[in-house]
C-alpha cells in the first residue's frame, strides 16, 4: 500500500531527529509507558510505534523485552539504531508507515503510539488503527496518546487554522501542524477502536497548558 497523501507530518520530524540528542525532551520516558511496562512479563514482544528517537525502545530492550521500533523517518530509525548499538541493545528498528505495517498477525504482546496516529485524517487513524488491531496478538495490550478536541480552541488561538476534512486540521506557522492532525472527543474516539477492549481513558495536558491529549490503555479482544 502507498502511504496516504495526508500523512505527512513525519517530514517535518525528519528534521527534528536530526537535531535531537540525549538532552531532548524526547529522550525521556513517560512515566505512564513506563509503569505499564513494568507490569509486563519479561521477554514481552513490544512494537513502539512512531518510535522516534528511541526513548521508549531503548528502555523496554534494557528492561529485557523484544523490541522492534518502527517511524516513517529515516533520521529516528537511524538515531535508535545508533543509540541501540552504542547501549548495547537489542532493538529491531524499521522504518515504514503507520498505516502499512510490514508485520505478521498478532507479531507482538504489546503496541505502543506515543503522540502519533494522530498525525493525518481520520482515514489514516482508521486505517492505522485496524493495522495495529491486526498485529496485536488476542490479549495484547495497547497504549497511546490521542489530540483532544479540547486542544482544539487552543491551537485556533495561536495561529490561522483551517477543518480539511472532519475533525482534521491544518495550522499556519511553525511546527508540526502544517502537516494534518486530527482532533476528537472521546465518543470519536471510542467509535475508532474495532477489536479492542478499553481499560483506561483520560484526558490530560501534556507538558505545555491546554496540550490535551487522549490516554489509552486497551486489550485486543479476541
């Protein structure tokens, strides 16, 4: 499958890896990924989808999981490599997109998307999530983070924005959202996960006021 027109935004990424190191905000874990981490069995097959430059795969390959670490941008998967080998880690890193993944059904026991599906329309979230349904084996979890439709005015208030297609939005300016994001509310939200059981949701503000994201933690059913 070609990758779809509107997601894009791993471009703009491509460039940020390139300048990001050890000292970036997006070389530490989040506590949450973390402590569901903990609770998983070692030797756990875990995809970290979007991966970036590796902050989450490095830490699961040192707690002892099998790690495959997957972004569209060239620059992460070469920094998590390089970052791997440097620890002395084992991480399979790969680069393709989110909504093609090149991997067997039920391939891993836990998938984590840190801050990515929503990067494109809702047919690349549809599309990316019924990818993630397929290589989640029964009884796998999954964990991401979601764009809140809370988020939405704040982002109006910053810069000249623009509805493209429902819930989809492009901003003017610097960063990322030149590129399509997608925004909803929980009814949305749930509506998108086929083949998943919900244990946890909850909407929070990341590291900046009014950054509302969508936490979610589900099983694959079945």
């Amino acid at each position: 499958m070609n990758q779809m027109t509107t997601d894009t935004a791993h471009r703009y990424w491509n460039t940020e890896w390139q300048k990001a190191d050890g000292t970036s905000p997006w070389a530490m874990a989040e506590p949450w990924v973390m402590d569901h981490a903990s609770t998983l069995a070692p030797g756990t097959r875990i995809l970290d989808l979007g991966a970036g430059i590796g902050r989450h795969a490095l830490a699961f390959a040192r707690d002892g999981h099998k790690v495959t670490a997957l972004d569209a941008s060239e620059a992460a998967v070469a920094a998590t490599s390089a970052a791997a080998f440097t620890q002395g880690l084992t991480v399979d890193c790969v680069q393709a997109p989110m909504t093609d993944l090149p991997f067997e059904a039920a391939s891993f026991d836990h998938v984590l998307a840190w801050n990515v599906i929503y990067h494109g329309d809702e047919a690349i979230v549809r599309r990316t999530l019924s990818e993630v349904a397929r290589v989640t084996r029964p009884g796998g979890t999954f964990l991401c983070t979601m764009l809140s439709a809370r988020r939405l005015p704040v982002e109006q208030a910053k810069a000249k924005g623009r509805e493209i297609s429902r819930n989809t939005w492009v901003f003017d300016g610097p960063g990322d959202k030149i590129h399509p994001h997608y925004f909803c509310n929980a009814p949305d939200l749930l509506s998108l996960l086929w083949g998943f059981e919900v244990y946890t949701l909850f909407d929070r503000p990341h590291e900046k006021p009014g950054s509302w994201h969508w936490h979610l933690l589900a099983e694959r059913l079945a």
